[in-house]
C-alpha cells in the first residue's frame, strides 16, 4: 500500500456520482470497491482498487 493514493469516501462518491448511502448498499452485495479502515476509524479506497472497480464496471456494461 505504501505510495499508493488513498481517497477519502466523500471524493470516491463525487467521482463515480454515487450518493454514500447507494454506496453502502453496493459495498453490502459486494459491488463496491474495497474500504480500507484506518487507524483513527477513518475510511479510505484506494487509487488503484477504484481504478480496477471501474474497469470492472465497464466490462461487465460491454
């Protein structure tokens, strides 16, 4: 992980559109990029698992 870019959840939301609460019910059916819990409880995804959810997304919509 270490040079890897982590977002924070508000920043993911506002680059795939997705309000936090659609977010929450994609990561419950296991839709979602993968949420890293940080030490101080903080949640982040980072640059690289949501690079990979994206292609993900676009082969399954091809």
């Amino acid at each position: 992980m270490a040079g890897t870019k982590m977002l924070k959840l508000p920043e993911v939301l506002d680059e795939i559109g997705m309000s936090r609460a659609a977010f929450y019910r994609m990561r419950a059916r296991g839709q979602a990029p993968r949420l890293r819990k940080l030490p101080n409880g903080q949640v982040r995804v980072s640059r690289a698992d949501l690079d990979v959810w994206w292609e993900r997304c676009e082969q399954q919509a091809a």
